[in-house]
C-alpha cells in the first residue's frame, strides 16, 4: 500500500510539473546590412502543450521567407526573414501576443549596426519601443527578475535546496552551507556564460537529477555520513554542477555585448534572492509541520518524494 501511494505521488508529481512549467521564449531580431531582419522565435521543449507567442510588427514591415521550424538544443526554433524598409525597426513599436500571466514571458533582442535593444515582455507589458538603448537600472532590474524566477520556477534547484535545508540541524550549519553552494555555483555560473569552462547542457541536467537523487538517499539513512557531517563540502562540489546549468539558461537568454559584467551580476543576485526566499519560506513550513508530524516520518516522505521525481529526470535526460 505504502508502495502504491508512493508511485501515485511520484505519477502526479512529474504530471504536474510537465503539464505547468512553463519556460521563457525568446525573440531575437538581426538586421543584415541590407537591412532585411532574421527572426528567430525560440520556444522550450517543455512547453509543447503551450500555444505559440506571435510577435506584431508595424504594417509597414513583411515576411519575405516561410517559417521554418528546427528542434536544436532543447527549443523549438522557428526562423524567417523580415523587410521593414530602409531604417529597419529603428523607432517602431512591436508587440507580443499570446502572454498569460502564469508565464515567465518572453525576451525580445533586437539588434543593428549601432545598438542591441533588449527587454523581458510580460502579458502586462507586452509592448517595445525600439527608440532607446535600456536603462542600466532598467537592465539591471530586468536581470535581477529573470535570475528569480529561474531559481523560483527551477524544480530541480529547490528540490536539491530542501535537501540540503533538511540534512543541515543547526542554522549555522545552514549558513555554512548555502553559502559554500552560492558560492560555488557563482563561480561556474560565470565561468560558464564567459566561456572559461563549459560543459555539455545534457551532461549538466542528468548531473543536476542524479545531485538531488544523491541527497534524497542521505536524508534516508541514519547512520552519520560525510555528507552529513561535511554537508557544506558536498554542497560546494555539487553546486559547481549546478552553476553550469545557470550558465546555460543565462546563455540561451544572451547577454547584451556592453553590459555583460551587470548583466552577469544581475542575473546572479536575482538567484541569490530567489533561493532565499525559497529557504525563508521552506523553512516556515517545515517548522510548522514538524509541529504536528514526527521530523523523520516527514523528512522521509520529502526524500521519497525528491528521489522519485529526480529519478524520473535523471532518466529522462539520459535516455532522451
């Protein structure tokens, strides 16, 4: 019986977070010398049941290509040509549609021989003025918000932070740990988006899966570990892991060209904030729960639970 609902849980766990995570599109416009613009409309395998996001350009603009649709390093890539006249979409307006409020939205790159116009649309904000280079402070508030909701909407990430909040039995030892973790995701982070070091996106996920599966096997076993009595040295190795999957979503949202030390920082902060909210809250709850549930029966059941779903990614990002 125990068995069985276990199974049930892990089914409704992974069809959930299939059936609503959703992931940021991105649009990104190239005008050639001869003025025609590339379009490319990148979209995450992980929302094939979500509608496409159409992009309005002003009516003085037309398609010279048909769409052409790709499947390349975990988007679906659509591609065609665009003729907006001779100044291009220099001081046009474009909007997006298709935008609901649960989505992460979509970030629009518009760039020319002088400037890189960039800017994260949301379905309140869905319009874009291409007049004016972003503000740095637009730029960095706009880096800031996309490193939170990566880190908020990335459940690999949280569920291997809950193991780490349950494993760590002091709040020193928490603080010691997060911050070995912060730390050392931060440094492949940007040796990752600077090219330093890289390593391979499927190689990174299955790593990621098979960290928090790693986790969900020491919440489970009584005995003391290393892990449990190192738990900041183990935090640190696997965060480097972790670093590098940061860096490729980073990379795939692109960096503008004379802003990339904000940028970098930006994005970076907004995950160190967005992880610790998450610890903030996470730590609410469990102290509530503990209050009415037995601390191991409970701590078993998220290790359980952790350890199915990572072992359902791990397998997936292996086999597929």
């Amino acid at each position: 019986m125990y068995l069985f609902r276990s199974l049930l849980l892990f089914t409704l766990l992974t069809t959930f977070l299939k059936a609503h995570q959703t992931g940021l599109s991105f649009f990104n416009l190239y005008e050639n010398n001869d003025k025609t613009i590339d379009v490319v409309y990148k979209k995450p395998l992980s929302d094939t049941r979500g509608e496409d996001i159409s992009i309005n350009y002003p009516s003085h603009c037309a398609q010279l290509s048909p769409t052409v649709k790709i499947i390349e390093n975990g988007f679906i890539i659509r591609t065609y040509k665009l003729n907006c006249g001779s100044n291009g979409l220099q001081n046009s307006r474009i909007w997006v549609e298709g935008l609901v409020s649960s989505d992460r939205g979509v970030l629009v790159r518009y760039e020319n021989s002088e400037n890189i116009y960039k800017s994260l649309l949301r379905s309140t904000t869905p319009f874009m003025k291409i007049d004016q280079q972003s503000s740095k402070w637009k730029l960095f508030l706009e880096y800031v918000q996309l490193g939170i909701l990566h880190i908020l909407e990335g459940f690999d990430h949280l569920s291997f932070v809950m193991g780490l909040l349950i494993l760590s039995t002091t709040f020193k030892k928490l603080l010691y740990t997060i911050s070995a973790f912060t730390l050392s995701h931060s440094i492949t982070l940007i040796s990752g988006v600077l090219g330093i070091a890289t390593i391979n996106t499927s190689y990174v996920e299955a790593m990621i899966a098979l960290s928090i599966l790693f986790l969900a096997k020491e919440i489970m076993l009584e005995r003391q570990t290393f892990t449990k009595k190192h738990l900041g040295v183990v935090a640190f190795i696997f965060g480097l892991v972790h670093g590098f999957g940061f860096s490729s979503s980073l990379s795939s949202i692109g960096l503008p060209h004379d802003e990339i030390p904000l940028s970098l920082f930006s994005f970076n902060l907004g995950i160190e904030l967005g992880q610790i909210i998450f610890i903030v809250a996470a730590s609410i709850v469990l102290k509530a729960v503990y209050k009415f549930l037995a601390e191991k029966k409970f701590d078993t059941a998220v290790a359980y639970t952790i350890g199915s779903v990572s072992s359902f990614w791990l397998l997936e990002r292996i086999l597929f």
